[in-house]
C-alpha cells in the first residue's frame, strides 16, 4: 500500500510536469505561430510600403524628367521659332530643330502614359487606400496634365504650320509667349508635384516604420532577435532608399536650375531670384540692376568653328562673367548666346557702368580654342531698378532697349537712358516703312565709277543703293541696310536695284555709250539656290543685255555659310557666262588661303580701311603690298576702294594695283551724273576728280 500511495503522487507529478511540458509546448508552438504571423504582417507591412514608396519615388522621378524635357521643348520650340524668322537660316537647318520638338513633344505624353499608370498602380496599393485621400495634388495632377497638353498641342501647331506662317505669326512674341507659358504657371506646378510625391514619399518610409515598431515590440525578445535577422536589412535598405531619394531631389533640383553646359543659373533660376528681388524691393525698397548680354557675330563662330567651338566660346563668358561680378550677383545663361546679371543692391548709374564696360573688356580678351584665335566679344545693355522700371515687364523691355542699343555698335554696353528709347522708336518706324519701300520704288541707285589708275580712263561702275524715304529724303545704306539683317527685305531690295540697273544699262547702251560692266551686291539668301542666277538672268532677258554687262561682288562672309557650296556653284555658273566675280571688303572678314585658292573670283576688292591710312601708316602699307602680291600670285585683278588722294593713288600704283574707286575719281553719283561723266569720257574730256575730299559713302 505505501508503494502504491507513493507511486501515485510521483505518477501525479510526472502527470502534472507532463502537462506542464505539453502546456508549454502549446504555448511555445501558439508563441511560434503568434510570431510568425506577427513576423509575416511585418514583413507584408513593410513589402507593401516599400511598393507604395517606390511608386511615389518613380512618379517623383518620372515628374522631374518630364518637367527636365518639358524645359528642353520650350527651349527648343523657341529655338524654332527664333530660327524661322531668320530668312538666312535655311530649312534643311530648322527642319531637323523641328523633329526634335516633335520627338519632345511625344516624350512628354509617353511619360504622362506612363505616370497616369504608376497612379494607377498607387491607388491600388493597401496603405494607400487607407490613408486619407489627397484631393488637392489629384485636383493639380489633373490640371497639370490639361494644361500641359494644351501646352504640348501649340507646341505642336508651331511645329506643325509651314515656315513662312512661322515667320509671319512669331517672329517677336511668339518667343515671348512660351517664355511665360513655361516659367511661371507649368513651372510652379511641376515643382509643386514633385514636392508633393517626395513629402508622399516621406510618409510612406514614416509608416513601414512605424507599423514596424509596434509589431516588433509585440514579438518581444525572440521577436527582437527574428527581427534583428530578417528584417535589418530591410531597415538599413529603406535608409539608404531614403538618402538616395534625398540625393535625387538635391540633383534634381541643382539640374532644373542650372545651365549644363556653362554651370550657370539657367532662365528658370533667374526668373525666380527677379521675381524675389521685386519681392524685396516691395517689402523693404531695396533697389537693384539687371544687365543682358549678347555675343556678337556667334553665329560666324558656330558656322566657321563648329559648335564645340561655339560651347568652349560660350563657357569661356560664363567663366569670364563670374570672375568679373560679386559672389552676391546672380549670372544666368538664357539661353543661346545670351546671359543675365542680376546685381541685387545696386542702384546707381555710375557703378553699374563701370561693371558692364569692365564686363565687355573681359570677354573681348583673347580666347584660344584648338589651336586658333576665335573672335570673342559682347553687347551688354542694363537698366536700374526702380530707377528705370518698377515692374517686370518694364525692366525687361527698358534692358532691352539698351541692349540693342549697344548692338548697334557691337562690342559695347550701353544703360538705358532716353535717348536709347528714341532711337529704338526711330529705327522701328524706319524697319516698318522699309517693308514697303521696294513695293513704292523708293530705292534708287548711285554709281561709283572704277578707274584704271594710271590712265584714268573708265572701267566700270558699282552700283550703290540708296532709300529715297517720303520723308527723310535720300538715306545712305548705313541708314537702312542693318534693319534688314535677318528679313526678306534684303531680297526684295536686290531685286529692285537689279532691274534699276539693267533699264540704265539698257538706256546707256542704246544712247551708245560704253559704261562697262556695272557690279551688283549680291546677298547670301539669293546666292544659295538658284534665285540670285534667275534674277540676273531674267533682267539681260527683258533688258537685251549681255552677261558680261553685269559683274557680281560678295564678301568673305560667304564662306562662314552653310550652304557655302550651294554658293559657290551659283559663282561658277555666273562664271561660265562670261561675268566677273568681285571679292569685296577683302581683309576685314575670315577668308583663309584654302578659300581664296577654291573660290571661283576674278577680282580681290581691298577695302577702304586700309587705303586710309597709305602714306601715314606703315603697317597699312605692309598690309596692302602684301594684298597686292597675293592677288598678283593667284592670278586675280586687284582693285582698291576709297581712294581719295594722290598719295593713296600712286602708292597703289608703285605697288602694282592698275585699278582703284573713290572720292579722287568720282564719288556715288546718280544715273543722270554717270550719264554726263560716260559722255565726256567719250568725247574725251574726262570730268575732273574730286581730289582730297574725304565724304563717307
């Protein structure tokens, strides 16, 4: 019995530490269960955080590329229509301009496809449906998005209308118009949405990490250690996630405000700080000045160099404009060849002009670029403010108005005062009665007659334009000419002076006279393709005339052009019909010896500004001997311009140039004059020479 009572509290106990073992083994196996649930919702919590993070992290990076291209097509939409109004620039140039707009233009609604399915994918998200809906950044998605496309759609028409509409419909503010379409309301809302995914973004890594805590300190320590092993990692990669997208923004950020080729602020950036420096002028009356900046001649650069030249040019001036203004200013690139300095704090004239000269100084310092010497040089105009302007709009128009001032005189800066303003209003009024001046038959033509300098006998005439203005009377070519840069005014002015020509010629001809062959200016937009060649050739059709009647003189700038060969061939098929061919204002452009050894002319015209200062000036002397020689050397006629003393005449002579034309023979006269000077030549009283009478032509 004693055995049995012991047996039965051992067998109780056993019993009981059985139970206790299985208990604990049951709470061992619902603590594994417990935590592995707990495990599995804390690594699907996180999962689907991190999915929602992602797709926040693609929309915000999808959004920056879109907003970067968005930038690039309102850039390069301007660069179309900049280019179309310029009848110089041919097509097959702005042609290629326009596919790259339309390319923009299909990248910007491929990445809208795309960022309305990432949306899409982002609704669907668990955490993203438990959070509260964010109506107002859908409500700016969605007027973003209609706003942009209807930005993407005039894009579009610009690209879409033909060229001469181009040119008619934006020729000045169109520019102006995407400008503001993209800097300020497009603008704004890109960075709006960018922040908005990135402060999105934030929230997501804010609930992977809380959810995270609560479920891990539920876990307790073995839970503590389960997580030390698998989910560790994952925290570390969410921080590493988060400093990225950190980084990103910061790139991101430092490219939408920064110029990639120069390092400057770009128009955006500059925008930005003009309109805070108005802010400022507000709040606390802090004046400022603004100065714009425009290299001259850039585009001969680009054309003669290339364009890796054209961007060593470019980074040079940015390079230069640091140096040369306070840490404090703010230098941006425009776009182009144009830059801004915006001077906060400084509102007086004096200073101000000071920099800008002090500017145009620096950049036109000698700038090396693969071995050569690239011309370099800037046209700065500046305004003050509240001086000169209180607003934005002012400022830029009054800034302008200096600027092309100072392109008047090229390499020069000018501050806006009155005078600028009128002359600007005159030059308009002048460039708007020129559009019709071929159609009313106000240009007329002046004849300079060239001499054989020895003999003084009569070779020929050029023909010189002149404006009859209704009002101003007769206007000589520096008057009107530079109004016509970059308009198809130049080829209707041609046209006229052609068909001037050949009815004189005619005339002469009949009446028996020997005028010889009269030379024409012809420009580069009727040299490349065949129109300057029809033009000639339909005036001796309807006048009965003679190929060689006429003779043709061009500049050194023809071999800067692109269709450099296009022009040559229309210099060989005038050739070919027995016309001399004049290379004019010889030594001031960029001619090299490889051209002057391939291009087709017969005669090298020495400009004026060396004849001068023969007999004053020893170098100028060296320079036209050596002139001389050349043509001699390559077999081609040498004629020298603006002769206006015996000196001059017989320097010319001793150094072997037989042919000259100037005030010592005849200055630019009218048809009836040259009528008068043909008749005596033949009767053999040569009119007298107007010796030593300097008047500018």
């Amino acid at each position: 019995m004693p055995k049995i009572a012991e047996t039965a509290p051992r067998d109780k106990r056993h019993s009981s530490l059985e139970g206790y073992i299985r208990s604990i083994g049951r709470h061992y196996v619902a603590a594994v269960i417990v935590m592995t649930m707990l495990i599995g919702a804390t690594y699907q919590t996180v999962e689907i955080a991190l999915d929602r993070h992602s797709l926040q992290q693609d929309i915000s990076y999808l959004t920056g590329r879109q907003f970067i291209r968005f930038q690039q097509l309102a850039n390069q939409t301007r660069a179309v229509m900049s280019a179309s109004i310029n009848p110089d620039m041919p097509e097959y140039i702005i042609e290629p301009m326009v596919e790259d707009v339309r390319k923009a233009i299909g990248d910007i609604r491929a990445m809208s496809g795309q960022l309305n399915e990432l949306h899409d994918r982002l609704e669907r998200n668990l955490l993203e449906r438990l959070n509260p809906r964010d109506v107002a950044s859908e409500k700016m998605r969605v007027e973003l998005a209609g706003r942009l496309e209807d930005f993407l759609e005039r894009a579009d028409r610009v690209v879409s209308t033909k060229l001469e509409d181009r040119r008619q419909r934006y020729s000045f503010w169109g520019p102006i118009d995407f400008a503001a379409s993209s800097d300020s309301f497009l603008m704004r809302r890109f960075s709006e949405l960018i922040d908005s995914s990135h402060d999105r973004s934030d929230g997501s890594i804010d609930h992977a990490r809380l959810i995270s805590a609560v479920l891990l300190a539920l876990t307790a320590t073995a839970l503590i250690l389960a997580t030390a092993v698998l989910f560790m990692p994952l925290l570390k990669k969410l921080r590493n996630e988060h400093r990225r997208t950190m980084d990103f923004e910061t790139r991101l950020t430092h490219q939408a405000h920064t110029d990639a080729l120069t390092s400057l602020n770009n128009r955006s950036s500059f925008n930005e700080a003009l309109n805070q420096s108005f802010v400022s002028l507000a709040q606390t009356g802090t004046g400022f000045s603004m100065l714009l900046v425009d290299l001259d001649h850039f585009k001969g650069v680009n054309d003669s160099s290339g364009h890796p030249a054209g961007d060593a040019v470019l980074r040079h001036v940015a390079h230069t404009l640091k140096g040369t203004f306070r840490s404090t200013d703010i230098v941006a690139r425009l776009g182009g060849d144009e830059f801004a300095i915006l001077l906060p704090g400084l509102s007086d004239l004096t200073p101000l002009e000071a920099l800008a000269k002090r500017a145009v100084a620096a950049i036109a310092t000698e700038f090396r670029f693969d071995g050569r010497v690239l011309p370099v040089s800037a046209s700065i105009g500046g305004a003050v403010v509240p001086t000169h302007a209180a607003e934005e709009a002012t400022l830029m128009r009054v800034a302008d108005l200096a600027l092309y001032a100072a392109k008047a005189k090229r390499n020069t800066a000018v501050i806006f005062d009155e005078a600028s303003l009128a002359q600007r209003l005159e030059e308009n009024q002048l460039a708007a009665a020129l559009a019709f001046a071929a159609d009313r038959n106000e240009f007329v033509v002046h004849y300079q007659q060239k001499v054989n300098l020895e003999s003084g006998e009569h070779l020929g005439f050029e023909a010189l334009v002149r404006w009859h203005h209704p009002r101003l009377g007769i206007l000589p070519p520096g008057r009107f000419l530079p109004l016509m840069e970059g308009s198809h005014f130049i080829s209707s002015m041609t046209r006229c002076v052609v068909n001037i020509v050949a009815q004189d010629l005619k005339a002469w001809k009949i009446a028996g006279l020997r005028p010889g062959s009269v030379a024409v200016n012809l420009p580069e937009v009727l040299l490349v393709g065949g129109d300057g060649y029809d033009l000639i050739a339909a005036a001796i059709k309807a006048n009965e005339l003679e190929w060689p009647d006429f003779a043709v003189e061009v500049t050194e700038d023809v071999f800067l052009n692109r269709g450099s060969s296009q022009i040559l061939e229309t210099i060989t098929r005038f050739r070919k019909r027995g016309m001399s061919v004049s290379l004019d204002d010889f030594g001031t452009g960029f001619a090299s010896l490889v051209h002057l050894r391939d291009f087709p002319f017969d005669e090298l015209k020495i400009d004026r500004s060396f004849v001068a200062h023969l007999g004053s000036d020893v170098r100028s002397e060296q320079i036209v001997r050596a002139m001389i020689d050349l043509a001699r050397s390559l077999g081609k006629r040498c004629v020298a311009e603006g002769i206006e003393t015996e000196t001059q005449r017989d320097f010319l002579l001793r150094a072997g140039c037989e042919v000259g034309q100037g005030y010592l023979f005849a200055k630019p006269e009218p048809a009836s004059a040259a009528v008068d000077r043909l008749t005596a030549a033949d009767r053999g009283t040569p009119i007298a020479p107007l010796r030593k009478r300097r008047i500018v032509a």
